[in-house]
C-alpha cells in the first residue's frame, strides 16, 4: 500500500476557479511534509513545507494545510491561472536519523487549468 | 550554478548498455540525492550523499546501479547492462544541509528510454 496517496488522480477547472487537492499519508512518525509542483518534462518545484507541528502555510496563491491526528494534507490553489496547469505531489519525510532524506512521494495529482 | 544541472537529457541505450547520468547540484549543497520516477508515479528514493560518503543506498533497485560523488560536488549514476524495466526518469536533487525541513532543490532529469 502507497504510503502517501493523493486525491483526485486528475483534475479540469476552469481558469479564476479555486480547488483543493487531498494527500493522506499513512508515514508516521514523520519529520515535515511538503508539496512540490512539478510541470511536464521537468523537475518538481517547491511549493511548502510545514513541520508535524504547523497547521497551515502558504506561498502566493498556494495554501497548504496539515492535519497530523487524521493523517491529512491539502493544497489550495486561489484563483486558478493557465500556468498552475502541472502535476502537484504530496512528499512526506520520516522521522528518525537520515529520514529526511529518504522522501516518500505521492502518485500526483494532474490539474488542468483550461481558459 | 543557478540549479540542479543534468546530463544528458534524453538518454535512449539499447538493451544490455551500460549509461552513466551526471548531476551537478547546486554549488555548495552538502547533500544530493538520486530518484528515479517512472512514467505517471512519482518519485521513488534511489540513494543519498552528504559530501563525498555515500550515506545511504538502500533505494538502489540492482547490483547494475552504482552512485558516486568523489570530490562532493558532481555525482554520476551508473547503470550497467541496462534492462527495459530501468526506463524512467531519474531526478538529482540537492540541498544546502543534511538538516531536516530544508528545501531540496531537483533538476530537470535524464529521461531514460531502454530499447
């Protein structure tokens, strides 16, 4: 079983629109979860990282909240643009000596931003 | 450099090949990683080096992969005698420290394509 699995496997809205993308996580414990974006062909780009102790964060139009007793994460994008079009991906750190480094991904979720 | 820089981008190697794929992180990053991203999943730990010690290699999939980072800068994946399962995507990433919650900074890629 996935130990990061994210909701929807894709996603269409409409440019100006806001959605939420889900990421539950089974890691535990763990060291800090971040989001990446990552656009077709090239490497994934930071979005957030909060610690097991932080509730929410954000970047720009990009909000992402952690709720570490059910195990859940999500990102909001605010007032969608052509250019969110990409993949976003959940990534969770284990705890524990060297555990940061051994990031466990989610599968992604595809958003298509249509005009 | 401004980035994580990779070479080659697209690598296609005929069954049985031995490749190799170069990462230059960003200067200065103490540890650099190596994923490996298939087609539509995201990506999967492969190994991790803080300078020149390799600290970690249990995500290397066969004795054919084979990671070094001599001098603690640039680091070169070596797959021997490739096989069509080591088609994928593998992502170098760097960060300033081995310290958790630090952004970790990905390159573009080497697309490999195994025929």
């Amino acid at each position: 079983k996935n130990q990061v699995e994210q909701s929807p496997q894709s996603l269409i809205i409409l440019e100006g629109k806001n959605c939420t993308l889900q990421c539950n996580y089974t890691v535990s414990p763990f060291s800090n979860l971040r989001w990446y974006k990552q656009d077709t062909g090239r490497g994934p780009v930071s979005l957030t990282i909060m610690t097991f102790s932080e509730n929410t964060k954000s970047n720009g139009r990009y909000t992402a909240t952690l709720d570490a007793d059910t195990k859940q994460s999500s990102l909001h994008i605010t007032a969608s643009q052509l250019s969110d079009s990409a993949s976003y991906i959940c990534v969770v750190s284990p705890w524990g000596s060297g555990g940061y480094n051994k990031l466990i991904f989610g599968a992604g979720t595809r958003l298509a931003v249509h005009p | 450099g401004a980035g994580v820089s990779q070479s080659p981008r697209y690598k296609v190697a005929k069954r049985g090949q031995d490749v190799a794929l170069r990462c230059d992180p960003i200067s200065g990053h103490v540890s650099l990683f190596w994923y490996q991203q298939a087609l539509g999943q995201g990506p999967e730990f492969l190994t991790y080096f803080q300078n020149e010690a390799q600290l970690d290699k249990s995500g290397l999939p066969s004795d054919r992969f084979f990671a070094e980072r001599p001098e603690g800068s640039v680091s070169t994946l070596k797959i021997q005698r490739t096989q069509q399962e080591d088609s994928a995507v593998y992502l170098c990433a760097s960060s300033i420290t081995g310290t958790s919650g630090n952004t970790i900074y990905f390159g573009e890629g080497s697309w490999l394509t195994v025929v």
